[in-house]
C-alpha cells in the first residue's frame, strides 16, 4: 500500500469517527495484485507532440463514506469482495511533479562532459608527446673557438645591433660581419654639420670684410693721388718762386756792383 494513502483521508472533524484510522487501515485485504511487467531500462524520449496516457488516481475516501457496518463496506473488510485494480491504482498513482520529471528527456551534459574530458586528455597526451618548448637555463663559462683566432676591428666604435653570419659560415674579404649603432655616428654628423654651417657663415662674414677693406684702398688710393699731385703743383710754385727769388738777386748783386764801380770812379780815393 503507498505511504501517501494516509493524506488522501478527508476525516469531517464535525463528527466523531467511530473506528480509527489506523484500525480501518488494518482492515484493508493485504493480498497484492500481481505487479505490471516491468519497463525496459532506459528512459525513452517522448516526442512532445504525442500525449501521455491518463492514469486514474485513487479514490479519495472520506469519513463519511467509512462506515462502522462491515457490509457497507465490502471493498475494505471482505476479501472476496475486493477490488483487483486497487492495487494498480494505487501503484500507479504518481503526482504530476514526479510524471513532469520522467517525462522529460535525458539531458546529454554528462556525456558531453565525459566527451571533452577524454578529448582534453587524448589533446594533453599528443602536445605532451610531439610539442616542443623552449627551456631557458643559465651557465658560466668561457667560450673557446676551435682553431685559429681572427681579430675583427671596427673603424668606428658603436653599438653592435645585428650580426650578418652565423656559426660555422665561411666569410670572404668584405663580407658583412655586423650592424653597428649608428645613433653615435649621427650625433657626430650633426655635430659635423653644425660646424660646417659656423665656418660658413664666418667665411661670409670675412668676404665681406674683404670687400669692404677693398672699397676704403681704393677710396685711399684716389684719396692720395690728388695729394700727390696738389703737393707737386704747389712744389712747382715753391720752384718757381724760388727761381724767381734768384734772379731778382742776381739783378740785385749786379745793380750794387755797378753802383760801387761808379762810386770808385767818381771818388778814387
């Protein structure tokens, strides 16, 4: 007998029960109908377009319908009388809740679950065999070339930011070797350029001085040819007064000459 048969009892509290409901219990037949045959194991998806059989619920049965009269009652006190579906019913007689959670579909996450669990592993195992990764490690020591040792010199000291060989590779007479930083090189270029800027302005500077220091010899140089020949003309008067100062001297020694010989001659004495 289900255990939920006790709660379909509908007992009216106005009256008073003349038998318990325990003793009403225990007039109930104990011999069972022979059980339905049992379903095959695995749930089997409903379509939901296909309606599920009703089932019969059981009987409610309420007190008043319980009755102290045995022969009222030949379904719960005479065995002979009993009903051989009862025990179907009440076999039968889930709650919608249970009916709604067997009617559903199986849900496929466990083997989708299983499924990604196996292929992770089976993808593990396959990286874990074939891949490759890089190990860092960290030694001391010296590096020795085998064989003779070539020293490579740079003219320009800098930065080297990429090497052109590799191991073991033959080299031959300009060859590129490496690539050196040429964030010096252009500083000093800059500075190069800078420089060469300065000396080209001072270079205009001294063309124009030059021009200048010419303009003024020339301007000398006319400056002092009208000295020169002013200086000669009045040179030439110089001379000329001169010559003339001289004659007139002469003229003069002669006049004083010719009085004192006619004064001798006037007075001999």
């Amino acid at each position: 007998m289900p255990p939920n048969l006790q709660n379909r009892f509908i007992y009216n509290t106005s009256e008073t029960p003349s038998e318990t409901p325990s003793e009403i219990l225990n007039q109930l037949p104990t011999q069972r109908s022979p059980r339905p045959t049992p379903k095959p194991r695995g749930r089997q998806r409903r379509s939901p377009w296909v309606q599920a059989p009703s089932r019969r619920l059981p009987t409610r049965i309420s007190h008043n319908q319980v009755s102290s009269n045995p022969a009222s009652n030949p379904g719960l006190t005479d065995p002979a009388s009993k009903d051989p579906d009862l025990d179907l019913e009440f076999a039968d007689a889930w709650s919608p809740a249970v009916e709604a959670v067997l009617d559903q579909p199986s849900s496929r996450l466990p083997q989708m679950l299983m499924m990604g669990g196996l292929l992770f592993m089976v993808s593990l195992g396959i990286w874990s065999w074939y891949g490759k990764f890089d190990q860092i490690g960290y030694a001391s020591g010296k590096l020795v070339p085998q064989g003779e040792l070539y020293k490579v010199h740079s003219a320009e000291a800098g930065k080297i930011v990429s090497l052109a060989v590799s191991e073991g590779k033959l080299l031959q007479e300009g060859d590129l070797i490496a690539v050196l930083d040429n964030d010096l090189a252009k500083g000093e270029v800059e500075r190069l350029q800078q420089v060469i800027q300065t000396a080209k302005r001072q270079l205009a500077q001294q063309q124009q001085l030059l021009e200048q220091l010419k303009l003024e010899v020339k301007s000398r140089q006319h400056v002092s040819d009208a000295e020169i020949q002013a200086q000669q003309i009045a040179v030439g008067r110089a001379a000329q007064q001169i010559q003339t100062s001289l004659s007139l001297m002469m003229q003069s020694r002669r006049i004083c000459r010719v009085i004192k010989s006619g004064w001798h001659a006037l007075n001999p004495w």
